[in-house]
C-alpha cells in the first residue's frame, strides 16, 4: 500500500511538503511515493499520457494523488476514480481519462465534500489530500463525500498521442505512442529528419539519434551519451509520424 | 509528529540526504517532511518570512530542523526555538525571528554541545540533525545541550515584508505580505505597472497579471497560464507597493 | 538499516519514483534515502569519486543502489560489492571501484539472476532496486542469484582524482581530491588563477574565491556569497592542481 503522487507542483518548490504533512496527519505510516512533481505545467493531456504510461506496474491497491490543474478554484469538478484495483484523486479536467479509458473496468465518483478550510488554489493540499489519505488508511470512500458519476466530464479517449508529451533530465523525448503496436523497421519522422530503431543506447553511436522502447513502453526519441532535445530541438507539444 | 526540514540546501543537492541519514539514525522511524531546500540561497530574511508563513499548518509536535546560513562556521550562535507548540532548531541570523515575534508564546535557548565531529561548513547535518532527532526521539531536549537565552541575538520583527520573497517554478512570485490585512480593491504597485486582485487564476484571460492571496496566506503575483517572473521581469529582493 | 541511492536520474525526473515503487514492494517499511540523483550524467569516474567520499558515514548495514550507467541494456556487467560491511549493488562500470580499493576489505559478486521483466534501459528499477530491496529485507544475498566474481572488470583505483567532479546549486566545485593530505600552505591552481586555503566561507570577503575542505574531505573551490563556478568559468572534468 503506498500513496503515489503525481503532480506538475514542482520537485523543488514548497508544494509538495504540505501536501505531504496532510498526508502524515490524516494516514501516518503510509508509505509516500514522488512520481513526479514535474509533468508539463498546464498540459493536461501530456499529463494524462504520462500517467497512463506509468499505473500498472504500481500495486493494485495504490492511491494516486493526481494534479495537473490549470483550472483549480473555477468551475471543473475534483473526482475519485477506480480503475482497475487503483485509485487515482485529482481533478475532473481530462488527467484521469486516458488511463480510465484504457483500463478493463473503471468507476467514477464526484467529490462533493468540502473541507474547513479550501484555499483557491492548492486543492492538491487542502482537498485531494485528505481524500487520498482517508482511501490509503480505510481502504474505502468515506461515506456522504462522494456522489456517483456516469463518467467523467472530459474525456480523452484511451488512444495513443503522437505527440512529445515529456522531456526528460538527459534530453530524451518522450512520446504518447505506446511501442508495442509499432513494428521495429517504421522510421519515426520529426520535421525533415528520419529516425530508425535502436534496441539500447549503446548500439548507436556517441552522439547519434535514434527510437526505442522506453521503461515506460513508450516510443523516445534518444541520443547516445547526449540531449537529443538540444540536438534536435525537441519540446513538449511537438508532433512526431511514422514512414 | 514529524520532522520538518526548511533550508536552502539545494533539492536535488547531495546534502538532503547525508541530514536524513543523521536523522534516520538517531529518529528511526520519525516521519522527515521536505518543506523546501530551495529557499533563496543567503537570503535570511526573505527565508524568515517564508518559514513563517508556512508553519501553522503543522502539527504542534512538529521539530523543524532549519538552514539557510551563510555565516556557518563564524560566530553566529546556533538556538533552538519553542514557539507556539512547535519546535525550531537552526542558525541565530535572524532565521527564526519572524515566527518567534508572532508567535503567541516562544522560548529560546542557545545550543551548547558540539558533536564530536563537527564540519565548519555543514552545520545542518552534524549540529541541527542530531539535535532535531533526539528533540523528535524524546519529546524534549537532551540534558546540558543547552543553555536559556533571553532572546535571539538577530531579531527581524513580525512585520510583514513589502518585497519578493520567493519565486515558485511556475514562476509566480510570492511576497512577504500577509494577505488578511490588504483590501480587495487596493492595487499592487511594481515599478510602472498596477495589478489588480482576482481570487484565483481561471477568473482571468490567458497571460493576464494579477495578485491574489495565495494558499500560504500571502500576497503572491501572479499570471494565468504563464509565468509572471518572466513576464513582468521580477526576482527575489524587488519591492511592492499598494495604491 | 536504510536502502541508500545514488544515481544520475535526475531528483526531478520521474525514474527515481519508479525504483521507489519496486523498493516498497519487496522492502516495505525499510527507509530509502536519496543521497543523490544529480550524478554527472554518463561521467562515470567522477560519480565513482563522489560516492566514495559521502560512504564513511553512513551505518555498517546499509545497501546503497547506485547508477550512473551508460552503457546499460549492453555488454557490462552488473555487481553487488560488500565493502566494510556495507553493501552496493550497481554496475560493472568502475562506479563501484574506488570505493571499494579505498575499503578495508571487500568481495565482489557478478549478479547473474534476471527478473521476469528487464527493460534494456532501466536496470536501475528493474535489476537493482529487486536485489537492494531482498538485501535489506533479509539481510543476505538471495540464493543462486549471485556467482563470485575475482574482482571487478574495471577499476579506477583509489587514487584521489585532481578534477572537478561535481558542481552543487550553490556553484561550489567539488574535487576528487581529499583534503586530508594537503597542506594548508597549497595554492589550489586553476589555469592562470592561484586559490589560498580558507578555514570556512565567512572567513573571507563577499565575493572572493578560496578552496577548504568540504564536508565530506574533499578539496572544494567555493566564492563566499557567490557561485564559484560561474566567476571562475568551472565545470566538470576541469583539472586541478598544486603549487
């Protein structure tokens, strides 16, 4: 059991810390596990491709506390989604829809509880915390917070995102097409360039472009002992094809 | 309970970790809580303010281990704080001052002990760290560590700061204004500009500046969607005004 | 008891949550420490003089995973070394190698088990983190997993290393030389520049550069209130020298 979090709060900034002391107030003991604190600021759907790639190799009864939330405060909805044994928490703008569409079977609630005090901004804090940490130290939804969804209010289907949706610390370039259904001889074409498969880093040469299968299944784009993002040009939102 | 660490250590820093390893020997099992290691580097005054606004939300048994300390080695005397239930151990530069003057009670005595080893540069680890452990191990100070000071030797004062105290990754800039006291309608002055209240960012247009109260109580410039940092040129140390 | 990593994955980077996921799984409730994931990325020698100099003070009985890897998912080998009585589990790249020539005495074993599931680049979650966790839950090598290896296939020796080889936030430079057999009389040389030894930062003036010994025995270079790096032009892999 561990509460996984997966914001764009910033690993560096002061965010993270009070979310977790209402964590280790509300379910103390339970283990805390950063995700990430540095998905795409504002960029929902980049989020909601990332998060996807991620949840399964997480244990059934994880509790995600889920926030890319350029709308906080207005109008869209705060949700509770269970999809396939895992329970993720954050707001009903798109994040959660990718991974709910592509699970066997999934369920939402709307967050109808409101606590004391609920800052305009900082949900992550003041709302998705407390929920989380009651589903990790109970094991269920607290009674009278939720009402039944018939789903969720934005939705952007399961399918793959042929998209850059991460760059990582080294420069490499994440996309949201899930390797598995790409046959290894397609040249992945970014602008006027081509890129071919590699297995491993350590088969191309120092210096040299390539695609491969990430940790996360998804197809990156990489270079050997190098930022293909600085070499390329490469940033979040940039449109990837297939020849 | 839970120990709290505030300082500007760096978070992707290899100092973090040797503090924790101190304190996982000493306070095994005792929640350590990152609050912030990205406090403005040398800056002690905006680091006070910043703590200040912060700590109220913790829990009253908490021990906050705290460091931004650009005279470590020299002669400033080292303290811990008891103030309103919580417990602070850190530098006497003025680094606890402004929780302590707002506090309703507070306490402070001057650290004695000195570890066995103690590097000249690193007074987070082998002094604060150990201190902070046994204050969260045993509920009190250990016996002749300490002895009672009238009061810190380097006071800042309660009083809000009318400056940029931080700067968060999505490049909002946070002041030292506490916002409970400042009128809706008053507009914050930077320099030439004026910026108006809104309560939360989705109530204005993309890329729009405002200030709004943020979820540490303060007074925080701001811009949907964008970075207000960038935009309006703004950094730790540069004044505000109200009009 | 702690599970310790060190790593170039970046603190800010979505891999380090992942090997954490794999660590509360098979090791729960057994503390992980992030001493560093700011390694210099694919700088091998100089993550090996890192590590080396922060291992001393950590208990006899923690596993440290360690990874800086280039040349993973190829033809390099993968090790646990038991050094004075601590464990590390990594590659067989000469990360390991200093700190194990500089130990007291130590063994080696090639890991020669495979998880179900081996990514070719992320032996760090896949391979380490199973092995790091069944160490320090059981407090032994796991049966059949490891053959005894004569040595590692490369070492660095535990020579000090006259370059820089970490720069922190701060814009301090770190060498992988131990101050402990310098005289305080040396002239740190830098190109056309000559640095004096300093007790600690407040010793000099604002603004001016000295070397010391860092807190963790290494010669360092550091600007009292200023980044060394950026006024003296330093980086990773500059060399240094004495006179």
């Amino acid at each position: 059991m561990a509460i996984v979090l997966f914001t764009d709060f910033g690993a560096g900034d002061l965010y993270v810390g009070q979310v977790k002391a209402v964590l280790q107030r509300f379910a103390p003991g339970i283990a805390v596990i950063d995700l990430l604190h540095e998905a795409p600021a504002f960029n929902v759907r980049a989020g909601a491709h990332l998060l996807a790639s991620m949840v399964g190799r997480f244990a059934e009864d994880s509790v995600f506390l889920t926030a890319v939330d350029p709308g906080v405060g207005g109008a869209r909805n705060a949700v509770v989604v269970q999809a396939d044994e895992r329970w993720y928490v954050g707001p009903d703008n798109g994040l959660l829809s990718v991974l709910a569409a592509r699970a066997a079977k999934s369920d939402c609630r709307r967050i109808v509880w409101q606590p004391q005090q609920l800052s305009a901004s900082f949900h992550g804090r003041d709302l998705f915390a407390p929920i989380a940490a009651a589903l990790a130290a109970h094991g269920e939804l607290p009674e009278g917070w939720f009402e039944h969804a018939g789903g969720l209010d934005l939705e952007f289907g399961g399918d793959d995102l042929p998209e850059i949706i991460y760059v990582d610390h080294y420069g490499n370039a994440h996309t949201g097409i899930r390797a598995s259904g790409i046959a290894r001889e397609a040249s992945l074409v970014l602008g006027a360039r081509r890129l071919s498969y590699a297995r491993v880093f350590s088969e191309v040469a120092e210096g040299e472009a390539f695609w491969y299968q990430n940790s996360q299944g998804l197809v990156e784009i990489a270079v050997n002992r190098g930022s293909a993002a600085r070499l390329l040009g490469l940033k979040v939102g940039d449109g990837v094809a297939w020849a």
